[in-house]
C-alpha cells in the first residue's frame, strides 16, 4: 500500500483564518479524495481531488470554503477558508492506487478552531 | 446516489464470542466493499474487503459475506480479543466511497 504522510497532524486556529493542509503519497495515485470526520461520527466526503483540473465537490460543500489543488499524481492540499468553531473536526486524505480499488488514509489533521 | 446503512451501532461481547456488523447499501451497481478498523485517535485501517463477484472471504479470524441480490453484506469477527475493540466502518464503492455510519466494537475481558 501506498505511504501517505499529512500533515499538520493537529492545529489549533483563530476564527476568520484559513488552513492548508497538505497530503503527500510516496507512488502515483490515480484517485484523492478529502474527507471531514466529526468526533464519534463517520467519514464524509468533502470532495475529489482532480489531477490538473477542478476538484468535484459533494453537496454541502464548496470550492470558496475548501478550495483543493491538486498538481500532480502524488500531492494534494486542502484549504478550510475562513474559519469558524464549526469547521473543528478530523480531516483526512484518502488514496486509490494506480492497479487497486482500495482506498488508504492519511494520519489525519486534528483541526480546533477557537 | 449511493446509500449505505450499517447495524448496530453498537456492539459489546464476552471475550471469545464472535462479532457480526450488518450493512445494506441501495445502488446495485456497487462492486466493492471494504472494511475498515479505527481505533481511538487513529487513521481507519482496511482490514478486509470483497468484490461483488465474490461471495465470501476469509482472513484468519476476520470473514466477509456479501449478498448481492438483497443487497448486504457483513463484517465476521470470530473468537474476538480485547484488542479487536473499535469503531468498524464499512464501506461500498461506485466511483467514490460511501461509508456506514459506524459500529464501535467494545470486547470485555
């Protein structure tokens, strides 16, 4: 499987700030996805990060609020724009390798905004 | 899209008995489910998965079964350890993945 470093692993932010996020994974990917985790809640999909293009963002969620690149294969960054206490929760990256169906997850990014 | 349920949410058995989490999902186009461990402050790790051309699945104490035509499928834990206690989410896939809402598994020695 493939390695995926995130980082930062936690952070704490001032309200009205913003915040990338960044995950990095060791081989080409052909999928990335961003999901929001809230604590004892499951995964939700933020969006897809698109190689070269636009990310495909899920209902309740947009690119003013999360902006996402992507540049290549292997690299992508999440932005939490405009912070508030609401936007505190676990942000995860997730991969699909090249050959596989299976998805694997970054570390996680403990978000507190105060 | 597609609409996964998972039951129950959760789950506490004796040391040694087995564990059984039950999703359903809607879209029949999904043909493939893994599942995945997520232990407290930690990344969800899969532990186990099944293709849509495949019944069932076996990984040492771990077992999957799906059921296509009705549309479910089950995460099996057998002879369950202290150390198998965590949130189990499963998962089925179209072109994106969509998880259950979770079942945390607690094991009591």
């Amino acid at each position: 499987s493939a390695v995926i470093s995130q980082k930062p692993s936690r952070d704490i932010c001032q309200r009205g700030t913003s915040l990338t996020i960044q995950c990095q994974v060791d081989s080409q990917v052909t999928m990335m996805f961003w999901y929001r985790q809230q604590p004892g809640q499951s995964l939700t999909l933020i969006a897809t990060a698109n190689q070269g293009s636009e990310a495909t963002y899920e209902s309740g969620f947009v690119i003013d609020k999360f902006p996402i690149s992507r540049p290549n294969l292997t690299f992508s960054t999440l932005t939490v724009s405009n912070m508030s206490p609401e936007d505190s929760s676990i942000y995860l990256c997730s991969v699909v390798g090249g050959n596989e169906e299976r998805a694997f997850f970054g570390q996680g990014t403990r978000l507190t905004v105060v | 899209g597609e609409n996964v349920e998972q039951h129950p949410s959760t789950l506490s058995v004796q040391e040694g008995d087995s564990a059984v989490i039950k999703c359903t999902y809607s879209d029949s186009a999904s043909n493939y489910f893994p599942w995945y461990k997520q232990e407290l402050g930690k990344r969800p790790q899969l532990i186990i998965d099944i293709r849509s051309n495949v019944g069932e699945k076996k990984d040492q104490r771990i077992a999957v079964t799906l059921n296509k035509t009705a549309k479910h499928f089950s995460l099996h834990i057998t002879e369950t350890q202290p150390e198998d206690s965590a949130v189990y989410f499963c998962a089925a896939r179209l072109s994106q993945f969509y998880f259950g809402t979770g079942t945390s598994l607690t094991v009591i020695p």
